[in-house]
C-alpha cells in the first residue's frame, strides 16, 4: 500500500462528496500543527472543513479539559500574520479575589496571565470601586457607561428554564432618584445599546458574595451587569450610576494581579474531545497510508461519530489509562504526544487505536476501527507536537523510544497494542 498521502481525488474521505475541497490540518493549527507539513490537499471537502469540523475544534480548544491546559502552557494559537493571537479560553466565570477580599471579573491572558476588567464593584452594601489592569481602557469604560446608564438603560437577559432560551429586553427608566423597571420584551438579538444582565450567584455555603455586583466591559465590548438576586437588577443599575457620578480619575485604581486567587467557572461536552482526536487519528492514517485506506467501510462508525457525536466515544478510567501514560512518561512536556497503535486481528485484519497525551498531562485513547485491512508500517507509529514552535515530527517504536526513554518500571503494564475496553 502506497504511503503516499497525495493519491488522486475521488470524494471526501469523511462524507463522500466530490467537493469542493479545502487544505485540512492533520493536527489543528490551534493545539500546534504546522501550517506547513502535514496537510491533507484535496482529500477533505470545504463543507466538512468549515461546516463540521471547525466549530468542533473551537470548541476543543477553548472549552474542554484542554483548553486548561491550552491557557496556562502554550503562548499562541495558529499563527495568523505576524500579529499575537494567544489562546482563548470560554467560561461562564473568570474571577480573580482581590487582597481586599472581593472578586472583580477578568481575562486571562497568554500563559493563563489574568487582566483585570475594566469595571465597577460593589463591595458589601455601600462601598463602591472602580478599578482595572489599565487606566486608559479603565477611563474610557466610564466614560461610555456614564453614557448609557441615562434617563433608560435596556438589560437584556437569558431566561435558561426555556427549550430554546429566549432573550429578553427590558427598559429601566430613571425617575430622578432611582432605575424603576418598564416595558418587558422578546427580542432577537441584543438591542444597540444595551447592559447584558446575568445573575451573581451565592458562595457555595449559599451566603452572600462580599461583591454583590459588578458591571464590566467585556473584551467584544459588551458591558455585563452581575447582580444577586437580593440586590436586583433596578438598585444595582442605581448604585452604579451614582458611584459614577461621583468618580474621579484620581479614584481609579489600576490593580496589580501577581500571585492571586483565580478561580474559573466554565462547563464542557466531554464527547467534544474523544471526536477531535479521533478526527486527528483518520487524519494521521490518511497521511501516512492514502486516502483510499481511511475511505475503508470499517471506518464508517468512527466518522459518524466525529460528525454527530453519535454513538459517543468511551470514557477510559485512570487504570485503563496508565499503560498509556507511561509509554509517554519520557515525553517533554512541551510537546504533545499522539500514537497510532496497530493489534493484529483474524484474518490478516487489525484494530487501530490512537493514543494521545495533551500538555504534559491528560491522557485519552479512541478506538478508530476494527476489522481493517493490516498496515505494511510498524504496529506502533508515533507523532510529537511541538506546540510553541509549531512542529509535528514522526518517529517510528524504536526510534522514539531512544529519543524519549520511559521514566517507569512497570512490568505489569499492559503491552502498547493491547485495546483498551
């Protein structure tokens, strides 16, 4: 069987159509693919691409146990230009606790480096600080707010307990000493301009935040309000224009964030990351053996489940996983580590599997089909990623054996073939 991955085109070898087609990464650019080596040409359509594919690795980069990892170790994401583009991560909650004991929202930055927001806080029941990283941005948010919040404000917010969450708008109009709540209405898209209301929840032991709310630019230039059910929407609106009447620059305050409590609040689809790495692994076996290998009929299940996310992939426990671990023990962890492992099975047939480890640390494994034709390349095929530098090498068993020694004496692992169940 020819290794080469350039063989002629017949349709896409995820969904069978005859194209158009687009340059596919054998390793998203945004977990350190080369943007130069290891592309697919003419093997995966655009609609796959951009319609499937895409979204699904946004999602893997910025929210899913990677994207952690992703934050706090890898200083930039694909290379576009010659502009900076760290990694991103998506979480419905980015605090950092200040020595003061309250929390203020912020962004993190390249290598997890958090930003404080501009914004405003109310600490306990009547004190009120205007602070951020910055004071240029910091001014320039108070000036915009102090404009917004005028004779009405709109607040859109998302009602969750709905099927299809739907937005609303509602319209607090000032009567000369506080915001009093008006019109209610369904709308479609936030309405220009306008405050996104979303709720401050309690502490875990159910008291009450030290900071009650706080209203902040976000880095799309969406000003948030964080209120507590308690306060409310109308009083925090109230305080918040009062505590900006009466600011002066001489009162902002540009905070230092070295060595803080953050604390991250995000949820993820744990399906996401067994599909991006399967996709990885069809992708690496059409580089390495054609493209007419991986448009075998035994591979039907495995691309349906990348596409759909039906039938999902299978959780591994820690046990299951720690044959896998060690093999990588030798490994940087500055590189991530992807294994092709080949079981020979009846018939002159194999079962492949890909094994990965991520950042220095999280382990999977996904089986990428059973009963296929058997490989005329080593059982055992190993790629590393080097994720700063943008680098993906190969190394055959032995090879990557000597370049990366196993740091464990473990007799009783299990062999590098064997299927996990």
């Amino acid at each position: 069987m020819s290794l080469n991955n350039s063989l002629p085109v017949e349709a896409c070898i995820y969904c069978g159509s005859n194209g158009p087609f687009s340059a596919e990464h054998v390793i998203p650019a945004g977990l350190g693919g080369d943007d130069k080596r290891f592309i697919l040409r003419g093997i995966v359509c655009k609609k796959c691409n951009t319609d499937v594919f895409s979204p699904l690795e946004l999602e893997f980069l910025r929210k899913s146990p990677a994207a952690l990892g992703r934050i706090f170790l890898q200083s930039e994401g694909r290379r576009r230009g010659k502009g900076a583009n760290p990694p991103k991560l998506e979480a419905s909650a980015k605090e950092m606790i200040t020595p003061a004991g309250y929390a203020v929202e912020i962004e993190l930055g390249a290598r997890g480096r958090p930003t404080i927001l501009p914004q405003l806080v109310l600490v306990g029941d009547r004190e009120g600080v205007s602070t951020g990283s910055e004071a240029t941005p910091l001014r320039e948010y108070i000036d915009r707010t102090q404009t917004l919040l005028g004779a009405s404000v709109v607040c859109v917010s998302k009602d969750p307990s709905e099927k299809a969450p739907a937005l609303y708008a509602t319209t607090y109009t000032w009567n000369g000493d506080q915001y009093v709540q008006g019109e209610v209405r369904l709308v479609l898209a936030p309405p220009t301009p306008s405050v996104w209301s979303t709720p401050l929840k309690p502490n875990a032991d159910g008291s009450e935040p030290k900071s009650c709310a706080r209203m902040f630019l976000r880095g799309n230039g969406q000003i948030v309000l964080k209120s507590t059910e308690k306060l409310g929407i109308a009083r925090a609106l109230t305080f918040f224009r009062k505590l900006i009447n009466q600011t002066t620059f001489e009162q902002m305050t540009e905070q230092d964030v070295e060595n803080r409590l953050v604390g991250i609040s995000m949820s993820f689809d744990i399906a996401v990351t067994g599909r991006v790495l399967a996709k990885i692994g069809v992708n690496l076996l059409a580089y390495i053996a054609g493209a007419d290998y991986v448009r075998h009929p035994q591979f039907q299940r495995v691309k349906r489940s990348i596409a759909t996310g039906v039938p999902a992939f299978p959780l591994h426990s820690t046990e299951q996983k720690l044959p896998i671990a060690n093999i990588f023990s030798g490994l940087p962890h500055t590189l991530h580590g992807f294994m092709i492992a080949g079981i020979p099975t009846p018939g002159g047939t194999c079962a492949l599997m890909l094994h990965a480890r991520l950042y220095g640390s999280q382990i999977e494994s996904v089986l990428l089909g059973e009963g296929l034709p058997y490989l005329n390349f080593s059982n055992n095929t190993f790629f590393t990623v080097d994720y700063e530098a943008h680098r993906i090498e190969r190394y055959e068993m032995m090879d990557f054996v000597r370049a990366f020694p196993f740091n464990f004496p473990r007799p009783s692992a299990a062999p590098v073939g064997q299927l996990i169940p």
